[in-house]
C-alpha cells in the first residue's frame, strides 16, 4: 500500500506533480497508486526541459515554459482547488538531472564566477528549485495553510560517482559505500528536512 492510497482512504484528495519514477505501466501507474491527479512524466528524467508536453491523469499535457516552475505552478493550482479538505501533494522535481537545461537568467549568476559550465548548470537549477519552493511555501502561508501543513523536502537517491561516472561528474556522499542504483547506504540514503506544523 502506498502513502497515497493510505492518506486517499483517510479522505485526502492527492496529487502528484513530476517526476513518476516506479513504473510505466498499469498498475503502477500514479493513477492506480492512489493519486487522484498526476501531471508529470513516468521516466527518471525528461528529455527537454523546455515547453515540455508532460501527462495528465494519462493523457499527453502540453505545457509553456521551465520544467520546474511548470510542476511548481501545477502543485499550486492542485492545493487551491483542494482546501476544502485535507490533502497530499508529491511534488518529485526532476532537477538538479541531466541534461541540465537551465534559465540562461539563472545559468549566468555562476558562470559569471568561473564555474565549468556542468558545475554552473547544476547550482542554477539548484537555485531555481530554491525560488521554486519559495513560491510553494509562500503560497501556503498567503493561503493560511502553512500551520496545518507538513512540508517535507528530500531526495531520491545518493549520488553518482566511481566506476558508473566520469571523475567530473562525481558528487560527495560522505564516505558512504557505494553510489546511486545501489542498495547499500550510499545509494539510498539521502536526507530530510521537515517543516511546518508546529505540534
């Protein structure tokens, strides 16, 4: 059983925004998961960060503009139409993930300090994703549910580095043996940081 479908038996609405990453295929589909809304895409990552044509509840989505700020603005309009009763919103964004597209209007900010330009792209869309969940959390608090809501930020995985990478794309995991798409502590341990109601 998921936490969706748990939290849908409690008398939740659900809905989850991105990143779809547990199959492909009925029944695990978001939909047969126990979301009631799913607008995202059901692979690890998107092709095209831009203007992509995402799905909705099965069907193809075109949308207009960054990926992210696309997921963001989804979430958000989910929580408007659901504050007449509880809800749970996933929203799993794809970045910080290859192939690094990014606003020049963020990639700027860090190749302007002498960054490669991987490492640029990378704390760009960190950096988008910040403003992202600033808008998120500002849009609970203006609505007046910030106290009565749990925010949650997390990963999926550990990082990518050794054997699977090349030297430059290798990412720090704390002396943690092993690495994404590995089971052992430094592919799945990954951190958490909760936020929200206070009691």
């Amino acid at each position: 059983m998921t936490l969706a479908e748990m939290l849908k038996a409690a008398g939740y609405r659900t809905g989850i925004f991105g990143k779809w990453h547990l199959g492909e295929n009925y029944p695990s589909l978001p939909n047969a998961q126990g979301f009631d809304e799913y607008i995202g895409f059901r692979t690890g990552h998107f092709d095209d960060y831009f203007d992509p044509v995402l799905e909705h509840n099965g069907q193809p989505y075109p949308t207009q503009g960054y990926i992210t700020n696309v997921l963001t603005d989804e979430a958000i309009r989910f929580m408007q139409n659901s504050q007449s009763q509880p809800f749970f919103c996933y929203l799993p964004y794809n970045a910080p993930h290859t192939p690094l597209d990014v606003p020049d209007s963020y990639l700027k900010k860090y190749t302007d300090q002498g960054l490669s330009e991987r490492t640029a792209r990378i704390y760009a869309m960190v950096a988008n994703m910040d403003d992202n969940i600033g808008k998120l959390i500002n849009f609970l608090q203006s609505a007046g549910l910030y106290e009565n809501t749990i925010v949650m930020y997390l990963s999926d995985n550990g990082p990518i580095d050794g054997y699977r990478a090349k030297p430059e794309m290798w990412r720090y995991n704390d002396g943690l043996r092993d690495q994404k798409f590995s089971v052992y502590e430094g592919g799945i341990r990954t951190h958490s940081l909760p936020a929200g109601v206070k009691n």
